[in-house]
C-alpha cells in the first residue's frame, strides 16, 4: 500500500505478487495488485482480478475500501454497490456498512435505495440523522421525478408525513431537520405552514445564518401577498441596518403594492404580524430622510441610505409623480454622493444606476461640476492637472468613467479622441507613483486610465478602420501588463485583440497566466477554444479542449462528493443546488462545442495518417445514428460581461444580443455536429454487400446505413440553411461582446459548398457499388460531374487564401487573419474530400481486379475500361497538383513571414514615446511569430496529406 502511495506502482505489483505466493487466498494482497495494475494502464487485467475478489463477496474493511478506491479510479461506481450489498446481507447489523452502501446510493443517484437504506439504518440505530438521510432521499425522488404530479401526491406529502411524526414525538434536534422541513412545505407550496414553522417553536433553532428566520419570513410573506408584513419587517430590520440593501428594495416595492391596493390599517388589532406599516408615499419619503439624518451620526459613512433616496425617485418618476414630494435635484443628490464617496472605486457602479436621472443636455456641465471638485494641480499653465494624492485620483478616475458612460468620449472627433488618449496615458503614468510600494499581486491604482485610453483606440480602429490604433492598444496594454501583472482585465482584452488578428500564441500564455479555475472553464474557457483551431495552431487547440474536457468529466466524479458531504453535514438545502450544477454543466453548450470540435480536430491530425480513419472512428465511439448532444436544454454558461466595459446602454452588450450569439452559436455547433457525424459513418459503408442482392443487403443492415447518412445529409442542409438565414440579418455585436462563430466565413469561402457536395458524392458511389458497373453509364457520369466540379470548388477555395498575411502599407501594418481562416477551412476540407476518396478507392478497387480478371479468361486486350475509372484517375493527379500548389504558397509565405523586418518599420507616428516604442515592437513581433507559427502547422499537416493522396491510385 505504501507503494501505492508513493506512486510506485510497478513495486507495489511486484510485492503483492510476492504475498500471493504465500497466501494464496489474500484477498487485500489482489486488489492492491489489481489497482497497481489499473494505474499503469492495464485496466482489462485489474478488472479482472477485482471481479475475482468482488465474487467471493469479501466482508472485510481492507478489501472493501481497496475495491471501492479501485471502483472509483475505474469510473464504476454503481460497482461498490453490489459489494456493499453483499456486504449487508453477510454483517445485516453493521451500521458501517450500511452507511457505506447508503452513500455508494449517493454517487450512482439511487434514490428509492436511498431512501430504503437510510431507513434500515434507522432501525439498527435510531439516530435523527439517518432517519432524515431517508426523508431527504424522498425529495430527490421528487425533484427528479418527470412526473410533477407524482411528485406533489406522492413523494412530497410523504416526506412531509415523516417529519411531522418526528414533530409529533418532539424529535426533532438540529438546524438541518427543521431546515429540511421548511423545504418540503416551501415545495407543496404550503406556504402558511412553512410560515408558522419559521415563526414557532422549532424556529428558534435556525440560528447558523444572519437573518435567516427573517428572510425565511420574508419569502415567505411575498409568496403568501401579505405586504403589511413584507413592508413592517423590512422596516424594522432597516432600522436595525439601513445600509441592507435588499431590504430597501422589499420596503419600496411593498408600500407601492399597498398604495395600489388602498390599504388602510384596521381599527381595533395591530396593524400588521410585524408592528408598524407605511402605506403612503409620504410615510416613505420621511422614513428615507429619518435614516439619512441618522447615517449623518454614525460612525463610519453609509451608502444606503443615499442611494435609497435616488431609488425612490427613481420609481417615483416611473409612476409619473416625482416632484410633489420634493426629494431634491437628482442631479445635486448625485454631485452630494459624489463628494461624500467619490474617493471609493464604488462610487462609479453605484451611480451608474441612476444616470438615466439626468438630462442629456446637463451631461456636460454635471462632469465639470464633478471635476471642480477634485484637487487637482498643475506645474505650470498649459500642463495637465494632476492629482497629489491616490484619494484625489480614484475621484478623478470616477469622473472619467461617467464621462465615457454618458457617451462624452464617443461623440469626439478623431483629433480630439487622440488627444483623450495621450491625457489618459499620461495620467496612467503619472498614478504608478502611488503604487511604487504594490505587491506583484496588486493592481496599480490607475490601472482603469490605461484601459480607458484601450477603449476609446477600439473605437478609432473598429469605426473608423485607424489600422494604426490597433498597434497602439497592444502597445498600451502589454506596458499596463508590464507594471501590473495579475490584472485580469488586461489579459483578457490583449486575449480579445490578438484573436481579432488572427495571432493565437501570445492567448495561450496569457490565459494561462489568468489561472482559469474549475467553473470558469466554462465561462471564460470560449475565449480559448473558439480560436485556435480556426486561427492553424493544432497542438495548442487539442491542449485547449483537454483542459476543458477535463473539467467537465471531473465534475460528474466530484459533484457526487459534494454530495456526499452535504448528507454528512446535514447541508441538505445544498443538494438540489448541486444537482442543478451538475446538470447545468452536462448540458452546457461549450462542453458540446468543445466535445464535437475535439473529435473532428483529432480526425483532422490523426485519421488515415497515423492510423486509419475506422480505428480513429472506433477510439473515439462514435456512431453516425448517436447524438449526446441535448439541443432541447443546452444551457449559455458563457460570461458574455467579463470584460469590463463603460459604454452607455445602446452601445452596451443587450439581452438581444445574448439571444442571438446563442442561436448563432447552436447552428454552427449542428453544422459541426453533423458533419462529424457524417464522417463517422464513411467506414460502415465498406465493403460487405453482395450487389444486387437485396435481401441480403437489408439483412446486413447495411442499407440502413446510406439510409442514416443520407438523413444526417438532410439534416445538415436544413442546418446550413438556418445559418445562411441567420447571418442574412448582419448582425453586429458589440466589440467586447461574443465573439462571432466561424460560420459567416464557412459559407462565404466556399467550404461549406465542398463539404456538402463530398457527402453526396459517397451516396452516388454507394450506388455505383450495389448496381455494379454494367448498366450504370448515368451514375458513372454522374460521378465525373462531381469530381470536376469538386476541383474547382476547392480551387475556388485556394483562391481566397492567396494574399499576404501580413504587409507594410504606409508605414503601417496591416494584417488579414481572414486569409488564415480560410487555409485552416481548406485543410479541413481536404481531409474529408481525402476520405470520401478513399471510400471510393474502396468500392472502385475489386471493380477493377474483377475486370483484369476477366481480361485474362476473354484474352481479349479489348475490354472497355469504365469511364469511372478515368474520371477518378484524374481527379486523384488534379488533387495532387493543387494540393502542392497550397503547400508551395505556404512555404511561400514561410519565406516572406521570415523576411519580414518589422524593425524597419520607423513607425512614423511620432505620438509614440521612447519606451512604446519597446513595446510596440514586442506586439509586433508577437503576432509575426505567432503567424509564422502558425504557417508552420498548417503546412506540417497538408504534407502529411499529400502523402495519403499518393496512395490513391487505384
């Protein structure tokens, strides 16, 4: 075992090898072997042994537990079951046992078992734990059940029933137990009685959250429309705290319902379960002024209360009565916050909220109200104010982000834009004194200035195409970086900007410096995967998908653990919750996107070169009839707003645009999807029908199978369809929003056209091989057709990826990633058109030996050759002509991204200081290598290709 520990496995075999021969019937001494075996990867081996074992139905603790870590390391949980219940049935009262096969329940989701487990436990030993453990096991059944019926008449109420037995008999002793109760009544929708449980006896034991029997009330309340209740404990608890947020928002929305009802107090009782409640606006607004007034004598400041007051006339204004009530100017509430927390980065978010308050026409003039308040001073006259104190420079950098919210910065001219840019830049500059002392892991306080100064050279280069304003972003960001390396936002817009031009090298480092943990895979994991395969870097695109891939397997494994636990610690209002992650990451659209992109990038680089395209097809199990993709509840997990921005709302990532890049994002994942599947199905179509013979030929149920391909062809027209329809509505996302797919470009370059033209060519050779080659003159025409215009189409396609990657226009550079696009889109392309090929070189061969035999019985030299034959011969040599044409391109623009010398670039732009110009060469030389790289790749796999097209000759 310490061996195993250790990691040293082959050890570890070694010396159970030595005890066996001893013992012979050492069951421990097997399983430890079999694990050593497991590890070292001969997995058929070590379950062979551990069934060995399992079959003698051990009862001792050492085997179990070895058999459970073996169990586990094979991904077979539902095997520790069966070894658990044989377990019980031989030690019927051990409550170790028990708990352990109650929990082997919990990682397969047995809930019935559970439910049953929990119960014999129960009775071996009556602790309250267990005898919940089977009541919470009740709910499961519930939640997971399809039929909600079912679950409201059956497994609710009796869950329900069990714990009001434990009521009754005056059991109940933890938090947990009451908690579990409060959720079962919440979920019957009994909402009265969840009330009076939170509110009663057994109430008094939620004590581990803050507020928890107050918030419990609350919702409760809200369900039930007492808004008496809601408002008088919302204000009772304001008093208590009155900067709770939340609870400001409760107070408001309940005293607007009770307005719109009329709602008078009764007469004679109180006015409400919770004390005092305020039903008129006028009760609100003094109650706002009464805790401003109160905040004034604490004894740190409070936001609360100040927002508070611009939230209600903010609702007000909505009703269309604002000014009776006389709250003040919000334009004056707002300059008042900011001189009171303007010196706090939260002063702009808080803000934020309230800025439709003002006017457009008084924008202007609220920024130089704001500034006139900020000491800042200059050196001399024409030299810009600066701020003496880092207190000064979060007010001024406040100001700054309003300016750019209320869309002052967007309506500037060119000039003027440039001139912002070199201010902000100077100002960034000018804050680093303040973080001298910053810790590598601290950001520089003016950090925001540098990004602003981004944004607004975004502009310049994505509305008025100023290719050299994309150079200066680089530029500026990779200095920020410099001074600040762990600013993530940085990252991820220099992530955003190099993927634009089509550079993907430097995104690899940078993403992995961002240090990606668990769930952010999926939701800033896109950033990776959506580019590098389409931008030629293979190697790091496989790496891309494994390490998002590896998360969403471990997750199935881990959230079971979780679930566990949760059992353990009486967490049990965290089980759905973990059920609902779980399910939201399997149905998660990039682990779909990223499954499907994974098999066809290892096709691309492995299939018919290192091995053939039915083994690859077989390690991967993939079936052109399955589909594991579950389109109905694919879920957007993606975190479209992870890159800060301060654009006003119309140019601001809106609901729309979410809705949209997931409609764009699930016809392009159909389109891959079918296609993979399509190319799956290419070798079951090989070589096993008798021709002509069509009882046969259902029986070998190989008919079905063109059947299955030329549905799935079907499908994936439909799809193409819906895409081209899509991307006729030109839709434009907002810059830092989603990425597009690669869609637009798989249409407008041609690739689609080719792709779904190969399919229906292997359904026109299918034919050819079930009629045979006498009476088919019309298919075999067909199929020359087929191959002459499959030619031009992929020298169309060649065409569009001539250009130059990369080139020196007046003194600028400008880039064209499209090219690359479309040289990543021709590889692929050609990889299929190779395998449709060698399907036909399959089904074209044993033609021709039939005919050279038959040759030698006639003697004749006469027999005619098909002209299939031919036709296929000179596509096979055009195939070959023009793929060596792409690959001497390629080495061609090897030859020129080599030569390139950016040095000679005097970067005429005298804007830029002595030390950008260090980092704009850096930039620059980022993305030549990164092209040269990927250049590289892309040549590498097209050689390979070549090869495989040489051995096409029939």
């Amino acid at each position: 075992a310490d061996y195993l520990d250790n990691g040293n496995n082959k050890m570890a075999i070694q010396q159970a090898d030595k005890l066996l021969k001893k013992h012979k019937d050492l069951h421990c001494a097997k399983v430890l072997k079999a694990i050593g075996l497991q590890r070292t990867g001969k997995q058929d081996e070590a379950y062979a042994l551990a069934q060995e074992v399992a079959a003698l139905e051990p009862t001792d603790d050492n085997s179990l537990q070895a058999l459970t870590i073996l169990y586990r390391e094979m991904h077979r949980p539902e095997l520790v079951t069966k070894l658990y219940e044989a377990a019980v049935k031989k030690v019927p009262n051990s409550e170790e046992y028990h708990s352990h096969l109650f929990m082997a329940y919990a990682r397969v989701g047995e809930y019935k078992k559970m439910q049953q487990a929990g119960m014999a436990l129960y009775k071996i030993v009556p602790k309250n734990p267990y005898y919940f453990w089977s009541v919470m096991s009740l709910i499961m059944q519930s939640i997971s059940a399809q039929d909600e019926n079912l679950s409201k008449t059956m497994f609710l109420p009796l869950a329900e029933r069990m714990v009001e037995k434990m009521v009754k008999e005056d059991k109940i002793e933890a938090e947990a137990e009451v908690e579990l109760y409060y959720m079962i009544l919440e979920r019957l929708e009994k909402y009265q009685e969840a009330l009076d449980v939170v509110r009663g006896k057994l109430g008094e034991k939620l004590t581990s959250e803050l507020q928890s029997r107050e918030n419990k009330c609350m919702a409760m309340y809200k369900k039930l429309c007492r808004w008496p209740e809601c408002n008088a404990l919302s204000r009772r608890l304001l008093l208590k705290n009155s900067d709770d947020w939340q609870f400001y928002i409760t107070y408001f929305d309940s005293v607007f319902q009770l307005i719109d009802e009329s709602w008078t107090p009764p007469l004679e009782e109180e006015q409400s379960l919770e004390g005092e409640v305020h039903y008129s606006i006028e009760q609100a607004v003094k109650f706002i002024e009464e805790r401003i007034t109160e905040e004034s004598k604490s004894a740190r400041p409070l936001r609360g209360p100040y927002l508070a007051k611009l939230e209600l006339i903010r609702r007000l204004r909505c009703r269309g009565c604002n000014d009776e009530y006389k709250l003040g100017d919000p334009e004056e509430l707002m300059f008042q916050y900011f001189k009171k927390f303007g010196d706090k980065p939260c002063c702009f978010t808080d803000l934020k909220v309230f800025v439709d308050l003002l006017p457009s026409s008084q924008y202007t003039k609220f920024i130089s109200q704001l500034l006139e308040v900020i000491p800042l001073s200059a050196a001399a006259e024409s030299k810009v104010a600066l701020p003496a104190d880092i207190k000064a420079l979060q007010q001024h950098l406040c100001v700054v982000q309003l300016t750019r919210l209320l869309g002052i910065y967007h309506a500037m001219d060119k000039k003027e834009k440039l001139t912002a840019v070199r201010e902000l830049m100077l100002r960034y500059r000018h804050g680093l004194e303040f973080g001298k002392t910053c810790l590598k892991t601290e950001l520089q306080f003016s950090d925001y200035y540098c990004l602003l100064a981004v944004h607004l050279l975004l502009d310049l280069w994505l509305e008025e195409g100023e290719e050299t304003a994309v150079w200066q972003c680089l530029t500026f960001l990779e200095e920020g970086l410099s001074h600040s390396p762990s600013n993530a936002q940085f990252k991820l817009l220099l992530i955003r900007i190099y993927c634009r031009l089509g550079a993907f090298e430097p995104v690899a480092e940078l993403y992995s410096s961002l240090d990606a943990k668990h769930i952010q895979h999926d939701t800033i994991g896109y950033l990776l995967t959506r580019y590098a395969e389409s931008l030629g870097h293979y190697a790091a695109a496989s790496q891309s998908c494994n390490f998002a891939l590896r998360f969403f397997h471990s997750n199935q494994k881990d959230t079971s653990e979780y679930i566990i636990q949760a059992y353990k610690y009486g967490a049990f209002e965290k089980i759905p919750e973990f059920i609902a992650f779980r399910n939201r990451l399997n149905s998660s659209l990039h682990f779909a996107q990223v499954r499907t992109e994974r098999m066809l990038l290892d096709l691309l680089l492995e299939a018919n070169i290192s091995t053939s395209l039915e083994e690859s097809i077989k390690s991967m199990s993939l079936s052109p009839e399955e589909d594991d993709i579950p389109w109905k509840d694919l879920r957007d997990n993606r975190d479209l707003t992870v890159l800060f921005n301060w654009d006003p709302k119309d140019r601001d990532i809106s609901e729309e645009h979410r809705k949209l890049s997931l409609e764009e994002e699930t016809v392009w994942l159909r389109i891959r999807s079918l296609t993979l599947r399509l190319v799956s199905g290419l070798p079951t179509l090989s070589h096993t029908i008798q021709p002509k013979n069509s009882e046969k030929t259902a029986e070998n149920g190989v008919s079905s199978k063109i059947d299955t391909i030329r549905s799935l062809l079907q499908q994936l027209e439909a799809a193409v369809d819906s895409g081209k329809k899509f991307l006729e509505q030109k839709i434009q996302y907002p810059v830092l929003g989603p990425p597009p797919t690669r869609m637009a470009g798989f249409f407008s370059n041609g690739s689609c056209q080719c792709q779904t033209s190969l399919f229906y060519l292997v359904s026109d050779i299918y034919e050819l091989d079930t009629n045979g080659l006498e009476d088919s003159a019309e298919i075999q025409e067909r199929i020359g057709n087929s191959f002459k215009s499959l030619i031009e189409r992929l020298t169309d396609l060649f065409n569009k990826c001539k250009g130059d990657l990369i080139e020196v226009r007046d003194g600028t550079l400008k880039t064209q990633p499209n090219l690359l696009e479309n040289l990543v889109f021709f590889v692929e392309t050609i990889s299929i058109t190779l395998w449709v090929s060698s399907y036909c070189d399959s089904v074209l061969r044993p033609f021709k030996s039939n005919l050279q035999k038959k040759k030698k019985k006639k003697k004749e030299s006469s027999v005619a050759m098909p002209p299939v034959f031919t036709h296929f011969l000179d596509y096979v040599t055009e195939l070959q002509t023009l793929t060596s044409n792409v690959i001497d391109h390629i080495k061609g623009l090897e030859i020129i991204l080599t030569a390139l010398k950016l040095e000679e670039l005097s970067l005429k732009d005298t804007l830029l200081l002595q030390e950008e110009k260090k980092f704009t060469k850096t930039v620059q030389g980022k993305v030549q290598s990164s092209y040269h790289h990927s250049v590289q790749e892309i040549g590498e796999l097209l050689k390979k290709r070549l090869d495989t097209i040489k051995k096409l000759k029939i």
